[in-house]
C-alpha cells in the first residue's frame, strides 16, 4: 500500500467523522452500519476448521467451516446443564436442516448482532431502532416502554437504558426456538440476554451479551467481541430474501409429485 493510498483512506474517515456529531441527546452516537469480523456465527467456542458435511463434497474447500476462536470472556465453553448439553449435541447432529437460520426464522437475540451480514442502528432522541437483513428483521430498543410482551417472539422484547456512556439493552419473551449460532448452540424462552454496547471510537463498539436461562445453563456466562462500522462512501444494507430459496426445506414432502 503506497503512502498515498494510506493517506487517502485516513482523509476519508475523517471526513466521515466530521460528517456525524459525537453525541445525540448527551449520549455516544452510535448510528451507523455495523459488522462483526470474527466465526461466532459458526459456532461461539473455539473450533477447528472442519468439512460442512458429507453432503457437501462438491463444494470442496469452499465447504468448509472455518476454524475461529471462542468468544466467550476467558475463553472455555458454554457451561450447559447435562440434559441442556444432550440436546445442543442433537441438534448439531441434525444441521443444516434443523437450523432456524436455514428455514428463514429470524435469528433472535444476540445471534442476530453477530450473523456474517452487517446491521443498522438508527439513534435518534428517543428509542432506538436496530435493523437486520436476513429475513426483514428488526427489532425496537424501547428507552421508556419497559413493558413486557404479552405472547413471546422470535426477537422478544428489547429495553434499553443508559448507563454512562454504554447503551445497556435488556432482551426477554424469545420464543426459544432461535440457536444461538449453526454448531445447534442454542437456549430456552426463559433466555435473558443483557448487551451491553460501548462505543470505543467513531468506528468501533465494544459488545458484549450476557445470556441467563437457568433451565439451560448452570451460570450466565457473556460473550463479547468488537464491532466495525462500515465506512464505505455508499455504505447501505441490501436485503437478503430468503424466504424463495427455504420452499423445498419446508415443504419437500408436499411438493415432491404424487406416484
């Protein structure tokens, strides 16, 4: 890279960081198109680079799951109950097909946050908006409403609260039919996720999630992992529909042709 290819992309994200304010409302501003840059949504803990599945085998080394390192905070595993860890075994055995992200489902909380597409977050005075492009998703940080759901969801119910200068967001009422990552990671309705969104600097959030279910784990435990803004010049989310391509998935035995 010559000098002049590095200045020229220093000179450009400065220019972006003089186009936004620093705070909206007293507090970090955090709008923008965000990623995560890791393997967390192949799977949370370590992991080594592996085939997708005999199926797969034209694929060659284009099907393969990269290996990638845990991102729970100190490392080690997700501290399952035993029956908890039996089922997560199941459903490992049983992907992709019994992978929600593979039927279209929306992805639930954190997974979402950590999938290998980018999100939006839009900040304004009051509550917030995070949007996803994988099957239209989206969900609302509500600042004041701090109500409960009446009936579970897929992406529950999100509350948010300042604290300092960290944007605290409290997700309850999943459905519990979410994974929480395709190595069948996964937990019940009776999740409560707690992120907490940090901004470092005009280009990077520090996030972290702290996941409690008692009929699942035997402790909360917290991932967390750093998020990159996109700074391209026409940055912008493109939609991922995927509901035309899950047809055959879902609804194989009905539409094979009668004997």
């Amino acid at each position: 890279m010559t000098a002049a290819t590095i200045l020229f992309a220093a000179s450009a994200a400065q220019a972006q960081q003089l186009d936004r304010p620093a705070t909206i409302s007293g507090h970090p501003n955090l709008n923008g198109i965000w990623q995560a840059l890791n393997t967390a949504y192949w799977n949370l803990e370590s992991h080594p680079v592996e085939g997708l599945s005999k199926d797969f085998w034209q694929l060659g080394a284009i099907g393969v799951i990269p290996a990638g390192q845990s991102v729970l905070r100190g490392g080690g595993t997700i501290p399952y109950l035993p029956e908890a860890l039996k089922k997560r075994d199941e459903n490992r055995s049983h992907w992709p097909a019994a992978d929600p992200e593979a039927r279209c489902y929306m992805l639930g909380v954190p997974r979402a946050t950590y999938q290998n597409l980018p999100f939006q977050i839009f900040q304004a005075d009051g509550d917030l908006l995070m949007v996803y492009p994988f099957a239209a998703t989206n969900r609302i940080i509500y600042m004041k409403d701090h109500s409960d759901l009446p009936v579970d969801s897929w992406m529950g119910k999100s509350n948010g609260a300042w604290e300092g200068d960290v944007l605290v967001v409290t997700t309850t009422s999943q459905n519990g039919q979410s994974w929480l990552d395709r190595a069948g990671n996964f937990a019940t309705n009776q999740l409560k996720v707690t992120e907490r969104f940090k901004l470092l600097d005009v280009n990077h959030i520090w996030y972290e999630a702290t996941l409690e279910d008692p009929q699942t784990f035997a402790r909360a435990w917290t991932i967390e992992m750093p998020l990159y803004r996109l700074i391209d010049n026409h940055a912008q989310l493109l939609e991922h529909k995927c509901v035309p391509f899950t047809d055959m998935l879902l609804y194989h035995d009905l539409l094979q042709p009668k004997q």
